[in-house]
C-alpha cells in the first residue's frame, strides 16, 4: 500500500513495488492502506451494502491515521481523505459503523458515539489492495512504476541525540 503509515515501512514497500514493476515492465496503482484495511474487513465480515468503517492506526506522537468508508458495489470507497489527527479530533460519529485498527486503542479519546463494531486486529491485505486497485486497472488509471510515491500525512519527524 502507499500509505498512511511509518516512514521507513512505506519507503521500503514503495521500492519493492518499483523494483517489482520496472522487472515486470508493469505500472501501478496506489492504494492507501486504511482502504486496504477496510476492504480486508468488508470482505472477511460480509457487510452489508452501505456499511461505514473506519479504520484508524497508532500513527505514534499520540496521533492516529484515521479515514472513514462506506462499503458499495464490492468495494469501499472514501467519503474523505485520510487524515492524521490527535485521537480528540476524531469523528467516530456513525450508526451502525465498523471501527478496525490498532488506533481503535485510543477509543476511549474519541468521539462521543462508539462505532457498533470495533477490531483492533485488523491488518492491511494484499487481496484486499488487488480487490481496489481492479476498477483504476480497467479504467487505465495506473502510474509508471517510477512515479509511484509513498503518502505521508505526517511531515518528517527528526530526533536529536542530547
């Protein structure tokens, strides 16, 4: 997947991913991991049509990568960006929704209305990333394997030795 995640996990899968591609003269298609995450669980559970989940990762520094999808036709489907943001901001507000993540560990710091569902087991999945990328396959929306980028909600975080 492209992202959100940690820095050095997300260089090191997009050079994969380029490696593999230029070897297979393929191109790409990014996928953003909550997608892949939230596609993982649609299709494990068997939700129903018009189901939100939301998945959230411990981005860390006490911040989560959080989006929020709505299951149509197959596959999930943004209704925002991702985002990064500290576990007050989140807007967990959803009848009947799916939380899925590690991030679900801040709950308690969410919102005022808990998702009906919450697994923290969730992982991103390769199936579930090919279920997503089909459709933008089809439509010719891929990328040369040379401009495939990483996406970083948090910018670059240093730390000093003192």
């Amino acid at each position: 997947t492209a992202g959100p995640g940690s820095f050095t996990g997300l260089r090191v899968a997009i050079a994969t991913v380029q490696g593999l591609a230029f070897a297979a003269e393929l191109p790409v298609v990014p996928i953003s991991t909550l997608a892949a995450m939230a596609q993982f669980y649609a299709e494990r559970e068997g939700v129903a049509e018009g189901t939100m989940i939301l998945p959230a990762l411990d981005a860390r520094m006490d911040e989560v990568y959080f989006g929020r999808y709505q299951y149509r036709d197959g596959v999930v489907a943004p209704l925002n960006a991702d985002q990064l943001l500290p576990p007050e901001q989140v807007d967990n507000t959803a009848a009947g929704a799916a939380g899925i993540g590690d991030g679900w560990t801040y709950a308690e710091r969410f919102g005022d209305a808990p998702p009906a569902t919450v697994d923290q087991t969730i992982l991103p999945s390769a199936a579930a990333a090919l279920q997503l990328a089909k459709p933008d396959v089809l439509a010719g929306k891929v990328l040369p394997a040379e401009q495939a980028q990483p996406v970083y909600l948090r910018e670059s975080v240093a730390w000093k030795k003192q």
